[in-house]
C-alpha cells in the first residue's frame, strides 16, 4: 500500500509539473465558463422547468470540453515513461506491474476530478446571486456529478489504454479521441438511424452519455448505466494491464 | 550472489544472448565485456528482473530473479545504459521517491537519502531540477538510486559513458569505493576500466561467453605474448635483423630505421622470454643500445583476440 501511495503521488506530482496540466485548466475553465453563461441564458429564455445543474451539463459546449480533456490528461501517463525509458528504473524496483497501472490510472482520474472542483462555484454563485435553487433537489447534483465520475472513469481507461499502446504522446492522444469519440457517437446512434425500431433506442440507451447525463441530472438514478460503467472500467483497465505487461515483455 | 544457467533470450529468431551460465560471488567486482550488441545489456535486464528470459534462469541472493521476482529486486540496484531519470524532478526528491519506492522505511529516508547525496557527490546540487543537470550529475543520480536502498547486488549498464575524463574517474573511484559494501556487475567497453576495477572479466560476443576468468589469468591463459622493442644503432639494420632472428626463442623480426637508429619490433614464440639473449647479443655486436623492453598484454589485445577469433 505504501508503495502504491508513493507511486500514486509521484503521478499526481508529474501531472501538476508540467506546462500542459495548467493550460488544460485554463482553457477547461474558459470552456466550463462559457458553457455556465449558455446555460444562463437558456434559462433566461425558456419559462420551462429546467434546473440550472440539468442546463449546464447538458449543452454541447459541455460535450465538448468533455471528450476533449481526456485525451490530453492521459497521453502522458505511459507514453512518457515508455520514451524517457524510466519504465526501466521503475519496474526493476520492487512494485507490482498492477501497482503501477493503477496508480497511474488513478492519478490520471484524480487530475480530472481537479477539472471538476470550480464547477461547483458556478452553481453556488448562481444560487447566491438569483436566490434561487440551481437543482432542483439535492438528488440532482448528485446524479450529475455521479454520472460525471462515471463517464470520467471509464474514458480514462480507455486514455490510459491509448497511452500504454505507444511511447509517442501524440499518437496516444490520437488513439484515445478516436476511441472516446467512437464510444460516444456510438450512443447517439439512434439519432443517426431516425427510422429504427424502439430495440435500437433501447440498445443505444446503454451507452449513450448524452441519455444517462439527462437522466442523471434530473436526479434520476438508474443502475443500468452505472453497472454499465463500472464493468467496462475494469475491462479496460484489464486490457491496460496486459498491454502494460505485454510491452515490457517485448521490449 | 549471482547464479545465471543456461540463460537465453530470443527475439524472433535472433538469439541475444544465447545459454550463457555463470556465478558471482559476494563482494566481488566482474566486468562485462564484449563488443556493441553483444547481449551484454540484455543480460543485464534480465538479471535486473525488467526483461523475462526465454529460458534459463537467474538468482540473486539465493531468489530466483523471475520467479520471486519481487524478492530478488528488494536486493538489486540497478543502473540502465542511458541513465532514465525524470527530468521535472528535484534530486533529492526523486532520491526520496525512488527510496519510498524500494522498501526503505520512513524513520532511515534522511539518512539512507543523505548517505548517498554525499556518496556520490551530489550535496551542492541537491536542490535542482534533473533535466538541468549535466551528464556527470545526472550519471551520478543514477548511481545514487542505484544505491540507496543499499542492495546486496549493483548492476551497473556501463556507468561510464559518454562521461569527460574527470567524471570518469570519480564515478571510477565511486565504484571501488562501493567494493567494500555491494557485489558488482558492470558493464563497460573502456578496458583498461576492467582492468582497474574488476576481480574477473566476462567476455561475452555474439551472445556467448567467451572467456570468463580474471583479468591476468586471461592474458597468460590466452597466450598473447607481447612484443620486445630493440632501439639501437647498428650499421646495417637487415643483417642485424636476421642475426637477431636466429636468437632462441624469436619468432619474427621487424625493422625501422629512423636517422642512425634502428627500431627492432621482435615477435617473441609462445611462452618465450628472449630479452637477456637479445642484449647479450646487442653486447656481442657492439650497438650502442637506446631501449630494450616488453609491452605488457593489455586486456585490448585478450579482447580483439578473443571477439575476433568468432568471426572468422
């Protein structure tokens, strides 16, 4: 355990002393932003029962800032130490190739729950500027976030996964948009095929973010999504860890 | 310490290092020597526990390097060829880290960290980022991690290059400096490196151990007799030549005549030694002599000896 929380805070270190964690920030802030401006306004113009929460994490500026971040929080996290052959040093000291996996998977995950934190502001501000309720219960920030944490799981993964697949960032980065962006069109497939029976919209309703953030933000929880996250985790973090394993073995 | 049979390591059809078997016993210095792309390095990852053989095995104070994989790198420090470090990083940071990392308790950091920092020669830079650091440092950071949780065994991936001349002799007084506490393996393609520091030589070419013995048993064992140098003034340097080559024990005779003196390059025979007949000579013919002397076999020699005979 302890050699996991020294790994674990060597990540979340590296991630904070490089240029890009903090034009990340930046510019996520700037994005998130603009998106709680957006949701204002969509409320200024609609009289309908919107929330503030389901208004913010709703909007296509959300998506975007969403799919985009996790490219650039997860290419470091095996690419580098593949490039700076630090993976060399590392795995010649005494740590389990699992320690490592998941000290890097969840200081990558840590990093973007950081992102997270000033959203919390906008809602708070919001409520203390208009005194009025930004969700329309408590339920309702929970599901958002919740579902926030969830996506945020899995989508690492798959970052982490581009990540151990090559030594080169850029292709990492690549890899993990292609495949984060398949995953999440892959949801909206119902809208693409308008024609399809209600199976289809069924099926698409399993990994459609866009469906479980609406439901979420709501205050609706439903398990389906929710098991369908947490298992799809672990697949992913199953295939980092052979990718990982086999990597250095052909090395 | 170390105990390698029959290890072997394939990728594809190219076999890196090829069954190579050998024992190191505690407290000694063994350099590993052979030519760019011997397996030299292979080797060492393997025993590093990084690379997994394709057969064969390895053990390291008594653990089997691939089974308790683990164990056996509680008790290794090792020094890759290229010295990864992580350039964002602090030295005593990275030192702490690598010592949190290896097992070393948190009451013996402080010391175990300063130990090293002062060990190595890297108190006045202590504080500093590591990409900012030169070569020399950066070597010496390496060796410092290397070291700090203080294993039983050091593999060093030739810890010496691309260093200048001052660097290489600190890190060289380091390293007999650490005789004392640690086994050693380097790796190294400076000889005459070997020869200061090593108690036993592993030559190894084409992924095979070519000699493996102590670096004055590998001269004598190998039978590469120097050649006696004879500087002296003579009349006519031809015939003088072959009056020498009729000296007992002379196998060949060369000449260079350089303004009044003549320079005699004399292969001796095998296990010969004609140097006192060769001046009782030079007396009899009445030269006036300027030197007479034998070059000592120099581990090169064993070396290009031994790595050349393969390829032909």
């Amino acid at each position: 355990m302890r050699r996991f929380l020294t790994l674990l805070g060597r990540e979340l270190g590296s991630a904070f002393h490089q240029p890009l964690a903090y034009v990340v920030l930046f510019f996520f802030l700037l994005i998130t932003g603009f998106n709680f401006h957006a949701g204002v306004s969509l409320l200024n113009k609609s009289a309908g029962s919107t929330t503030m929460v389901e208004a913010f994490f709703n909007t296509v500026y959300f998506w975007f800032a969403f799919v985009l971040v996790f490219p650039l929080i997860t290419m470091r996290v095996f690419a580098e130490e593949a490039k700076l052959g630090t993976i060399e040093t590392l795995m010649t000291a005494p740590v389990r190739d699992g320690q490592v996996v998941f000290a890097k998977y969840f200081g990558a995950l840590f990093f973007y729950l950081i992102l997270w934190l000033p959203s919390l502001l906008y809602f708070f501000v919001f409520q203390w500027v208009t005194s009025m309720s930004a969700a329309g219960a408590a339920g309702s920030y929970l599901g958002a976030y919740a579902m926030l944490i969830l996506i945020g799981m899995l989508y690492t993964a798959i970052g982490c996964l581009a990540s151990a697949l090559t030594d080169n960032q850029i292709v990492a980065a690549v890899i993990a948009f292609a495949g984060i962006l398949g995953l999440f069109f892959l949801g909206l497939l119902s809208l693409f095929l308008p024609g399809a029976g209600p199976f289809v919209r069924e099926l698409t309703y399993y990994f459609s973010p866009i469906q479980h953030m609406m439901d979420f933000s709501r205050g609706i929880f439903d398990t389906r999504p929710v098991v369908f996250y947490l298992s799809s985790t672990l697949l992913v973090l199953f295939a980092v860890f052979q990718v990982f394993k086999y990597r250095r073995w052909k090395s | 310490m170390i105990k390698v049979e029959q290890l072997t390591k394939c990728y594809g059809p190219v076999k890196a290092v090829d069954s190579i078997s050998f024992e190191v016993s505690k407290g000694e210095i063994v350099g590993f020597l052979g030519p760019n792309g011997a397996g030299k390095s292979t080797t060492m990852k393997m025993l590093a526990g990084f690379l997994p053989p394709t057969s064969g095995s390895a053990q390291v104070a008594g653990r089997d390097v691939f089974r308790e994989s683990l164990r056996a790198r509680e008790h290794i420090g090792y020094l890759p060829e290229n010295v990864p470090l992580y350039p964002d990083m602090r030295v005593h940071e990275y030192l702490r880290y690598r010592a949190a990392l290896k097992g070393v308790p948190g009451r013996r950091m402080n010391e175990r960290v300063g130990d090293v920092l002062e060990l190595c020669g890297l108190g006045d830079v202590e504080k500093k980022i590591i990409g900012r650091l030169s070569k020399g440092y950066r070597q010496r950071v390496g060796l410092a991690d290397a070291m700090v949780h203080e294993p039983d065994l050091l593999i060093l991936d030739e810890p010496t290059i691309g260093l200048d001349p001052n660097q290489i002799r600190l890190v060289r007084d380091l390293i007999r400096n650490l005789k004392r506490h640690h086994t050693i393996l380097l790796s190294t393609h400076i000889l005459p490196e070997v020869e200061m520091l090593c108690s036993r030589v592993i030559i190894i070419n084409k992924g095979r151990i070519e000699a493996l013995d102590s670096p004055q048993n590998l001269r004598a064992r190998l039978g590469v007799a120097g050649h006696i140098t004879l500087d002296a003034r003579v009349a006519d340097a031809k015939a003088a030549a072959a009056g020498i080559r009729r000296i007992a024990g002379v196998d060949s005779v060369s000449a260079r005549t350089d303004g009044g003196w003549t320079t005699f390059t004399i292969q001796a025979g095998p296990g010969a030694d004609p140097r006192e007949a060769i001046y009782d000579h030079a007396v009899a013919e009445k030269w006036p002599l300027r030197e007479l002397s034998r070059s000592a076999v120099s581990l090169e020699q064993v070396f290009a000896e031994v790595t050349h005979s393969d390829e032909n």
